[in-house]
C-alpha cells in the first residue's frame, strides 16, 4: 500500500511537466522556426503585382495640369496600345510642353447618357431595346447618370455605380410615356413659349416625329448638351467625363435653345467632357446628324452610326473601352501668356500612319460666352 501511494504521488508531481512539455511541441509543430520551410499545406500569398500607377494622385491634386486625353488609331481604325512617353509631343499656342504625365492605365468613367426622347418609332424602338447593353460595357468603377431631352432637358436620379439600379432607371427609361413638361428647376431656366402659351406641363409626350412650328424642329439638343455638361462639372480631375448622346440629331436652333453652340463648346472643353454620339438611323438618310459630328469632333471624341439595335449593343461596348482605355498626358504650361482667354493645343506623335484625337484647345478661368443666350 505504502508503495502504491508513493507511486500515485510521484505521478501527480509530473503530469504538469509532462502537460507542458506537450504544449510546447504542438506549438513547434503550428509555427515553424524562423527560416525553416513552411508547411506544404499552408497556402501561399500571391505575389505581389507591381505598385499602381500614381499619374491618377497627380491629376487630381495639381489643378494647374492640363489633361488631355488622347486616342490614337491606325489606318485600319485599331487603336494603337504600346506607344510610350518620348514618341508624343505637346505644343500650347505654338510651344512646345514638357509632359509632366503620361499614362496608358484606364481610367474610370463618369458619364452621362444623353437619350433623345423624341425620336420617329423605328429608332425609338431600336434604342429601347439596345439600352441595357450600356450598362455590360461599364466596369465596376465607372459612374453613370440617364438624361433624356426633347423640347426640354430631363435628368434622371444622378450618378450611380450601381448596376442593377441603372439597369432599373434604363427599364423605367423604356416605359417613360409621362407627358413632355419641363422639369422644375435644373440646368436650363426661363421655360420658351409656344404661340403665346407657356410650354410647361400643357404639351403631350410625342414621341413618333420631333414636334415642328413652323417648319423648324423644337428639339433643345444644344441646352441637352449643355445640361450635361454641367452635371459632369464637378466629377473628379482623375475620371473620364463623358456624354453619350444618342440622337437623330435634329435641333430647334436659336427658338429652342436658350445655349449657342458655341457657349457650349467653351463649357465642354472647360471641363474636358468627351462626346460620342450615336446617330440612329433615321439621322444618316435624312442627313441631319451634323451637330452631332460636331460636339464629338470638337471635345476629342467621336460619331458611330447605327443602323441596328445590334449595331448600336457593339457600339456601346466600343465606346466604353475606348474613352477608357486612352492614353493620358498632362502638362504644366509653360512660357504662354497665362492671361489669354483660350490656349490652343496641338498633340503629335512620331510613328508614322497614325490618327490622334483629343481637344485641340482649352479655356481657363472663367468661360467667357458660356451663358444662355
């Protein structure tokens, strides 16, 4: 008995040396020494990919960069991806710039779609039914904001990354058969008349030919373009600021318009807001998409035409990849008189065969002329 006592004792005494002594090795066994290999089931870290491009940080804190961005294209139309910083050259009013940024990486969008609600019944039912392919061609940091504009410019809920709530503004876009009124405030004020009658809330919604008087279309598509313009005001510097406009290009002229073409040229290239118009059919055979080739050529961007809702699905994706995808290049001006209204703006490359397109002006400070007229 006396034995087995002495035993039960001694083995009390050594369980907790023996309990640490365990602990201790399961420990060695979970975290490895330093500069051992690690355990083959431990999953690796990917490596790391190289840091971000910074050209983006610069834009948005310097405001005294000029921004341009640039497309550039072969013969062929393909855009040209591998061109680098010393094949550009930049000159403002004939001097030449040094580049204080260059980039190739996409850049995010901010854009407006522009919708003409008041197009013949053929086209209106080819962009209805092309108008959620808009939303696949945006990637996950892109914004976009749904305009519409007949008589009067309509804006919708305002920005959003969102895409299923744009999908669902686009459907409600589809369904819209509320009458044409003006909105109640917004970028364009002083609503016009119509023979001596107010043109708010007593016009129907009609949307199967532009409304004429007097033989003269009263579509507003310069204040459309406008109103635009000016919700784009203030995305930031480091964003693509882009218009989408998807019209058959007819307009009122100086009756409809409270905006002149070009008071809202000087508030496009202001802001470095981009337009790509999209012509529906109707506007090629009647020949009437000229301001729409206008605003695009002049802001740097361009002019599809469409004689599908197939074609206009590719061209929404083509649209949105090119605007994104361009190259950006920004300088501090250098040795021109800062006091000028405007300050033109020529961009070359060496490479022989290419095509360039960008603003080829820009007005600082105040826009002189940008006021309804």
């Amino acid at each position: 008995m006396k034995s087995l006592r002495k035993i039960a004792i001694a083995a009390i005494t050594v369980l907790p040396a023996f309990a640490v002594y365990l602990a201790g090795q399961t420990a060695g066994q979970s975290a490895p020494a330093t500069g051992s290999p690690q355990n083959p089931q431990t999953p690796q870290r990917p490596p790391a990919g190289p840091p971000p491009s910074d050209a983006r940080a610069k834009i948005s804190v310097n405001s005294n960069l000029v921004i341009l961005p640039v497309t550039v294209k072969d013969r062929s139309g393909n855009i040209v991806p591998d061109l680098r910083r010393d094949e550009f050259r930049v000159f403002e009013d004939n001097i030449e710039q040094k580049i204080d940024v260059f980039t190739a990486e996409a850049f995010p969008l901010s854009m407006v779609i522009l919708l003409d609600n008041d197009l013949k019944d053929k086209d209106a039912q080819q962009v209805r039914k092309s108008l959620d392919a808009i939303v696949g061609g945006l990637s996950l940091e892109d914004e976009a904001f749904i305009c519409r504009f007949d008589e009067f410019f309509h804006p919708g809920n305002g920005f959003t990354t969102d895409h299923d709530l744009l999908l669902t503004e686009l459907q409600r876009t589809k369904l819209d058969s509320e009458p044409s009124v003006a909105p109640a405030g917004g970028a364009i004020a002083n609503a016009p008349s119509i023979n001596g009658h107010s043109a708010i809330g007593d016009q129907p919604n009609i949307t199967s030919a532009t409304r004429a008087i007097g033989g003269q279309p009263t579509k507003a598509l310069d204040d459309a373009v406008f109103g635009a313009a000016q919700l784009l005001h203030d995305r930031n510097r480091n964003r693509r600021k882009l218009i989408l406009l998807i019209s058959d290009g007819a307009n009122g002229g100086k009756k409809t318009n409270k905006m002149t073409y070009d008071g809202v040229v000087k508030t496009l290239l202001h802001d470095n807001i981009e337009v790509y118009s999209v012509a529906v059919a109707s506007a090629f055979l009647e020949r009437k998409f000229s301001r729409l080739v206008d605003y695009a050529h002049v802001s740097g961007g361009e002019v599809f035409f469409a004689a599908s809702r197939e074609t206009l699905e590719d061209l929404y994706a083509r649209i949105s990849e090119e605007a994104r995808n361009q190259y950006t290049i920004a300088y501090v001006p250098r040795g021109t008189d800062r006091s000028a209204d405007v300050h033109n703006i020529e961009v070359r490359v060496k490479r022989e065969g290419l095509t360039i397109k960008t603003r080829d002006r820009y007005y600082p400070g105040e826009i002189p002329g940008a006021t309804p007229q």
